[in-house]
C-alpha cells in the first residue's frame, strides 16, 4: 500500500510502476482511476494527419501505458456520408486504411486484453469476446455455462483459412480442422465448435 502511495505522491499512474500479484490484489478493491490503461482521441487537422509528433508528446503525457488515437472528426464526418467505396478510396489515398471507429474498436479491446472467437452453422455465424489467454473451456462457457461444465474438445481453425477452403465441411475434409483440449489458449480469430456432455 505504502508503494502505491509513494507512485501516487509522485504524480505518477500506478500502471508506470510494476506491482507483484499479491500487491496488485491489495489494491484491487480500491478501483484506482491510475490502475487502468488510458486511451485518448485526439482531434487533428487533416493536414496533421500523418504528423505523428503531437500525437507522441500527448501519449508521453499521459504515461507509458496510454494510447492515443489521432482522428481528423471533420474527415470522418464527410467520409462518413459517402458510399463504402469513394470512403475506402479517399482513406488509402491518406494512407488511412480504415476510418477511426475500427481503429478505436482494436485499440480498446487490446488495451482491455480482449480478444473474438467465432462460432458459425448453417443459419448463423456470431462472434464471441473473450479475456486473452482464456483457454477453450472459458471460451465455450462464454457461449453457455453447461458448455464450459461439460467440455470435451474443441475443433478450430483460423477464420482466413476457412474462408480459403470454402466452408466447414470441405476445412474438416482437408484436415485443417485442429482438435483442441482443455489447455488450448484460444487465439485471436478463431472459429470453433465446441464437444461437451452434461
């Protein structure tokens, strides 16, 4: 506690200092503001989009465990009102890419440590956030807790290489269907379906 305190005294966020577990479990039900990860929008010109230096010194600012996100709202706001096309056009033009909304979207989730999984059948495919590192067993229980109870296996492949093969059933024919067990860490992107019995 004496730690935190001394961070805190020296105007410094907690996530700049490097806590053991049993500290960081001390502090918990404390909620400190300067425990959590930062992210920040930052309204620029469009003529400052692709100037990272101001963008840089506000994340140097706010600690080492900030993000800061450069966004031009004007361009955006006109961008938005174009079709998915002329909008991809002007942004690789930029050099954007994409507009901000996916790039915040990513951002957050990394800074939160959370990662989709992805189900998919005949009528529906749907995604699922998990916390990173969880294994197949939470992942399943995401979906339902008699899931997770009742785990047996879990079948995978990554969503790009079942695009490639057409479908589940041609990804399993070919053998780019994994079986994964209990210790499987679930990645990024993955699409499964879970065995269990209850």
């Amino acid at each position: 506690m004496e730690e935190a305190l001394e961070t805190l005294g020296k105007e410094l966020h907690c996530t700049e200092v490097t806590f053991s577990k049993d500290k960081l479990a001390l502090l918990s039900p404390y909620f400190l503001l300067t425990s959590k990860p930062v992210m920040a929008i930052v309204n620029v010109g469009e003529d400052q989009i692709a100037d990272q230096t101001p963008i840089q010194k506000i994340s140097t600012e706010l600690g080492n465990d900030s993000d800061v996100i450069g966004v031009c709202i004007q361009l955006e706001a006109e961008t938005s009102q174009l079709d998915e096309d002329e909008r991809a056009e002007i942004l690789e033009a930029l050099n954007l890419g994409e507009g901000a909304l996916p790039r915040f979207i990513q951002r957050a989730y990394h800074i939160l440590g959370l990662r989709t999984f992805l189900t998919t059948g005949e009528k529906e495919s749907r995604a699922w956030t998990f916390r990173t590192g969880s294994t197949a067993p939470e992942a399943a229980g995401r979906i339902h807790t008699d899931f997770q109870k009742g785990f047996i296996r879990a079948e995978t492949i990554q969503w790009d290489q079942l695009l490639e093969t057409g479908g589940w059933a041609q990804a399993k024919e070919e053998g780019k269907i994994r079986v994964e067990g209990k210790d499987y860490i679930v990645q990024d992107g993955d699409v499964m379906e879970f065995r269990f019995n209850v």
